[in-house]
C-alpha cells in the first residue's frame, strides 16, 4: 500500500511578511548603490539618476531610498577613506558597483537608526539584486570587521582632512582661501543638511492665514525677517505633506534664494527676462512679488528643466512667457527688445549648496572652475546687450569661490563702459570688493553671492575691447 505523498507544510503569514520585508530592503539597498554608482563611476547627477529611477519598485520606499543615496553621497569621503581601510586590495573597475554598495553598508552603520545586523544582511542580500552574489562573502565580512574594529578605524580616518570636514581637497583648500576666518563654519554647514525654507503665494492665500493653517496642522515654522512670506520650518517634510503645496499656496526655496526677487525689485508691466530660469523657483518669485502684473520672460537651455517650470507655474496659477534657448546666443523668440530687468542665475559650481546636492563633491573638479567663469562672462557680455538703459541685471550665484563671484563682477566692470554697480542692503550677507555674499550656515540659507549692475541712462550698448 502506497503512502500518501507529503506535503509541504504552508508558509505563515507571519514568514510570508518577514520574506517580502527582506526582499524589499535588499531591493532598496541594490537602487541606492545604482544611484551612489551612477554619480561615482557615470558622471550622473543624483537627481537625473534618481528620475531615471522612479519606476523600479525599490523607489516605492522613496524615504529610505532618498536617506540612503544622499546620505552616503554626504558622507562620502570619509566612507571612502574607511572603504580603503577596511579593502585588502582595491576592487576591480567591473566591481565598483559593489563598492557602492559597501559605502550604502557603512552610511547605515554610521549615521543611522537601522539595527546592525539588519543593516548588514539587507546589504549583503542586495549582492544578489544587484547580480553580484559572489560578492556577498566580501560584504558581510567587511561590514563585520568595521562592526569590531569601529572605534580605530574611525579614529584613523578623522585624521584625514577630506574625511573630517567632508569635502573633496581642492574644494576645502579653496574655501579656506577665501574664507579664512569662516572656512571651519562653512565645512560644518556645507556637510549637514540644511533646514527647510518655504516661500508663501501671497496670490493665492495671506501670509497670516497660512501660518494658521501650518499651526492647525501642528507644523511649527518661524518667519524670515526682511523676507515677508518667508518661513523656516522647524522639521522639515516632504512637499506632499505640506499644507496647500498641491493648491499653489506655498513653494520650496532657500532663504537665501528668496533674496533675489526683491534685489532686483522689478516694477508692475516692466518687461522682464529671468535668463538661465529653470526649475522657475525665482521666476515664481517674481511673479508673486509684483502680484503677477509683469511682461516675464523664463528663459532655459534645457527641454527638460522647462517642463519642471511650466509646471511650477501652473501649480502656482502664474503666467509667463516660456521660451528654449542659450541666454549667450540672441534668438528672435526672447531677444525681440530690450529689457527694464534682467536675472541672471548663471550655471556656476554650486559650492554654496552642495549639502543639498552632495552629489557635486563627485562631479566637480578644480580644473571646472575655469570653464565656468568663462561661460559666466560670456552670458554677462551677451545679457548686457538686451538691457534697456537705466535697466538693471541682478547677478546671481549659489556659489562661494570669489572667481565666480567678487572677481567675476570685477572684470565685467572693466570689460564695460556703461556699467555701474548698484548698492546692495547690508541686511544681505557681507560685503565683497564688488556685490554680497551669503555664507552658508547650520540654521540658515545656502550660500549664494548677488551683485545689481546698472546701465548708465545714456547707453549706446558698447562693449569695450
């Protein structure tokens, strides 16, 4: 007589729920290592990697996947010193994903709350996700040893500059140059988060009416002083958890950024152009600050980002015009007048807000800072002629490197003979030979730089040679 065939015994739901938990946290630390391996090895920004990533599943856990790629990026050099440390050899260039994923290990283990050995073993299981599976020996064995060897090792690596302050050399050498009295304080700053700032749409709800609606959701925030709409949160939060963010009511925007609409004070049914405009924050801003009454003009190089403005402006119930093109090269669609206001937030290094893009300690270099000064000069020459006389041209950066900046301003006004550099309050940072600066702090704005140039009234636009 045949016996009955066996049966596999059913799964619980309570294993089911473990299993599927597991699998979802490898799965998170596989897209974090792509993303940290995208900025190291690919050149990628975070945020077009990030983009690119949006429909793989792990990104349904964007939280976490955020906290991981922006905090390994933060953390990256000293992850990197420890990396070395903890590696008998260096990996092979085909393996240096994997490296990636080391450092997605090490940020849990330093900086966050997750258990350690789920911090580990989640690690390890992404080996599998990220068809590695014979580099999971390699991980958990170097994740293990920096379990042990914690407090020497990291004790050896603070002795590292670039691990201490967070900061890639060349930049931390530039900073303490120009800076050297404050260089220590802009390191600390620049390796944190940042707090978050928010700007109301005083088109769509009262400032007072606002601050009661955060209050009624139990949502502390303090008022920027000189800056009326503008409020620092006391924990920041994401945009969908915010009051009235979908409505139009209220942006996300540094408060130094809200320092750029009212330096240049643009005057109802003055004609305007907003060059290098996108993602439209300030373009937004000037709008709002001149109750929507202005002939605006954003102007962008990049499809792309033009998308993302349109859509801050419909959000926002504004209005303006939108065209594609360099701000260097003058095309009829944008260049069809003279303009009483002109912005110029020109491409620079973002030095000044790099904590909340730690990806640029990856993607800048020193030898980049050159090119970028050439291209802004190109865009002040190029702008200059399509401001009216008596008009103004705010110069912006989110920089903190006096090449861009102080001495950027310095050879504009020689290269211009109609020129005239207009005072700016001193409410707004200190002062430079030429314009203001903005240095980044724990509690307050990123770093930006701002100088107003003025026209004379009987211009002729004449370059000199």
């Amino acid at each position: 007589m045949r016996s009955a065939p066996s049966r596999a015994k059913p799964v619980s739901k309570s294993a089911q729920a473990g299993s599927d938990a597991a699998a979802k946290g490898a799965a998170v630390r596989a897209s974090a290592a792509r993303l940290v391996h995208a900025v190291r090895a690919d050149g990628r920004s975070l945020t077009d990697a990030l983009a690119a990533s949006a429909a793989q599943p792990a990104a349904r856990d964007e939280a976490l996947l955020s906290e991981l790629a922006f905090g390994t990026l933060r953390l990256l050099p000293r992850l990197e010193a420890i990396a070395d440390q903890l590696l008998q050899r260096p990996l092979k260039p085909n393996d240096r994903i994997i490296g990636s994923l080391l450092l997605v290990g090490l940020y849990q283990l330093i900086a966050l709350r997750i258990p350690d050995h789920a911090a580990v073993s989640a690690t390890v299981a992404a080996t599998r996700q990220l068809e590695r599976p014979r580099a999971a020996g390699l991980i958990n064995a170097t994740l293990r040893r920096f379990q042990r060897e914690r407090s020497e090792i990291l004790a050896e690596v603070e002795r590292d500059d670039q691990a201490h302050w967070l900061l890639p050399q060349w930049l931390l050498q530039r900073i303490r140059q120009a800076w050297p009295n404050d260089w220590q304080a802009i390191a600390t700053a620049s390796s944190g988060r940042g707090p978050m700032f928010v700007r109301i749409n005083p088109l769509q709800i009262a400032p007072s009416a606002y601050a009661e609606r955060l209050a009624a959701a139990g949502i502390e925030a303090d008022p920027l002083s000189e800056r009326p709409g503008g409020l620092r949160l006391q924990q920041p939060l994401a945009s969908d958890k915010l009051p009235g963010f979908a409505e139009g009511e209220v942006s996300i925007q540094d408060a130094g950024a809200q320092w750029a609409a009212p330096l240049l004070a643009p005057q109802p049914s003055e004609r305007v152009l907003d060059a290098c405009a996108a993602p439209g924050g300030k373009t937004a801003h000037l709008l709002e600050y001149t109750g929507g009454r202005l002939e605006l003009t954003a102007l962008d190089s990049s499809a792309k980002r033009l998308e993302a403005l349109r859509a801050n402006l419909r959000r926002l119930g504004l209005d303006a015009r939108v065209r594609i093109g360099d701000a260097g090269i003058p095309d009829p669609s944008w260049a069809d007048g003279s303009y009483q206001r002109i912005l110029l937030d020109a491409p620079c290094s973002a030095t000044g807000v790099i904590r909340r893009h730690p990806d640029i300690k990856c993607l800048r270099r020193d030898k980049d800072i050159a090119a970028l000064v050439q291209t802004q000069a190109a865009l002040l020459d190029a702008l200059w002629q399509h401001l009216a006389p008596n008009g103004k041209l705010l110069y912006v950066t989110c920089s903190l490197l006096p090449d861009e900046n102080e001495e950027q301003i310095t050879a504009f006004l020689a290269r211009q003979h109609d020129a005239r550099e207009r005072p700016l309050p001193a409410k707004v940072g200190r002062a430079c030979r030429h314009g203001r600066q903005l240095l980044p702090t724990e509690e307050g704005p990123d770093g930006f730089y701002f100088a107003l140039l003025q026209k004379d009234p009987a211009s002729g636009n004449e370059t000199r040679p």
